[in-house]
C-alpha cells in the first residue's frame, strides 16, 4: 500500500482527475492519505481521517515510507488551533499559512519532520487526544464570517458539513465528511429543548434528503454554514432569518455526537 502525508496548506479534492472538475472535500496540512491508484499525473486517494476519497494532483502531496507512515499514526493527535497560523519550511527558508484544523505532529527541537520535509510550528496546538465536547461552541466562533465553499473544510472557505467536521476535529471527535452520514451517527435528540449547546442539527430538503448541518451554539440559535458562517435563530420548525422573516430550512433531526 502507498501512503503519503500532505505537505501544503489546503489541496482540493476532485471528484475525477481534472482541475475543472467539482471539489468535492479538501485535504489540510499534516493529513494523511493512502494511495490508491495513479493516473496522468493524478493521485486517487483515500483520506485517513474520514475515509473520503478523491483525486489530488500528485504534486500537492509527499509520498512516505509505510514505516513513517506507521509512526505518524500512532502518534498523540494534535491539531492548529489559531484560525491562521503559519508553518516554516525550514529547508527552502519559506513560510505558508495553515488553516485552524490542520494535523501537527510531535516536534523535536521545534522541528516536524516527514518526507523529505522538516518545519518548525510556533502557533496554538490543541491535543485532538483529549476529545472535549464542552469547547464546541468556542471552535466554531472561530469561523464566524468564513465564506461558504462548497468542498471546503478550511478557514479559507467551509461547507456546511465541513465546518461541523473541522470543529469537532478541534475537539478531538472524528464524525465523517458528509451531512448526510454525519446524521447516521450519535444520540437522536427528539425534542429541541432538549438540546445543548455542540448539538449538530439536521435540515432536509424538498425531497426529504438530509441536505444541511448546523450546530446547537445556546438555546434557540444555531451556528451553521450557509453563504458564510453565521448565527440564526433555530426552533422545532427550522432556521428562521430575521433579515428575511422566513425560515431558510426545515428541521428534520437532531444528534448529539459523543466522543470516543
């Protein structure tokens, strides 16, 4: 099996190997993958931490030994916790921003190594091993105001789906890519007022298809991801915009994800 680790601050995911293509997810820094097939200059890959595949360009990526790739896993899962930070190649002397989320590792001296790569990290790192439900709401005003980017899963641009994800990583809980699976999982909460703030909150559409997440920020609003990130109120019925008067989605279910 062929492993690689991500080297970059975000790649996007395509849903075939074409840049013109949709992104359908987004790989972030330090995130590794398994290598399932190459194609014209296109990696098919798996993304280990939430099993989603997709194809990358096969430059957006390192390839590393089974054995790093081993240790790397075993390692105690610590991610970024500034909305934007930076990380130092210490081997060409250059510096690239890191969204809130990304996979740090442990460093000797300063210095995380992979690959042929070493680089230095100074920023905030939150130990994903120690998951926290009750920290939630304060990971997802981190990203009040991000711009909604279908795929995304960064402080660069988030879908609905990827902005619950990347808070709960934060927390050090591992839910899966997709609204829809995500509503497969945790405790059903059957009525509203019984909620609690870190609650994720699922909306369908016409067709009765799971097709919109938010999060349970306090009693009566929600903080969820649509045109950008941004609070509403929320009630038995759905998402109410008081900028519109009318309620945007309709509330199907709601879950309490719990940590491992």
């Amino acid at each position: 099996m062929e492993v690689g680790i991500c080297i970059l601050s975000i790649v996007a995911v395509r849903e075939r190997p074409d840049h013109r293509v949709e992104m359908v997810s987004q790989l972030l820094f330090g995130e590794l993958i398994q290598i399932l097939e190459q194609r014209n200059g296109w990696y098919h890959i798996r993304m280990i931490y939430d099993n989603y595949q997709g194809w990358i360009p096969i430059n957006q990526a390192e390839k590393i030994e089974f054995d790093e790739y081993t240790a790397l896993r075993k390692q105690e899962a610590m991610v970024t916790g500034d909305l934007l930070s930076f990380v130092h190649d210490k081997k060409q002397e250059t510096s690239f921003p890191v969204s809130a989320g990304c996979s740090i590792y442990t460093a000797e001296d300063g210095i995380i190594s992979f690959g042929r790569h070493a680089f230095s990290y100074t920023g905030q790192i939150l130990k994903a091993s120690s998951p926290c439900c009750d920290l939630l709401p304060d990971h997802a005003m981190l990203f009040l105001n991000t711009p909604y980017l279908w795929g995304g899963r960064s402080a660069f641009g988030l879908d609905c789906s990827g902005f619950v994800q990347l808070v709960f990583k934060m927390a050090g809980i591992r839910i899966p890519r997709d609204a829809a699976i995500q509503a497969t999982g945790g405790e059903t909460i059957h009525l509203i007022n019984e909620a609690k703030p870190g609650d994720l909150l699922f909306f369908d559409d016409q067709e009765g298809q799971i097709s919109h997440v938010g999060m349970l920020l306090q009693e009566g609003f929600i903080i969820h991801a649509h045109g950008k990130v941004r609070i509403d109120r929320v009630d038995h019925n759905g998402i109410f915009d008081s900028g519109t008067n009318k309620y945007t989605h309709k509330l199907r279910l709601i879950k309490r994800m719990h940590a491992e």
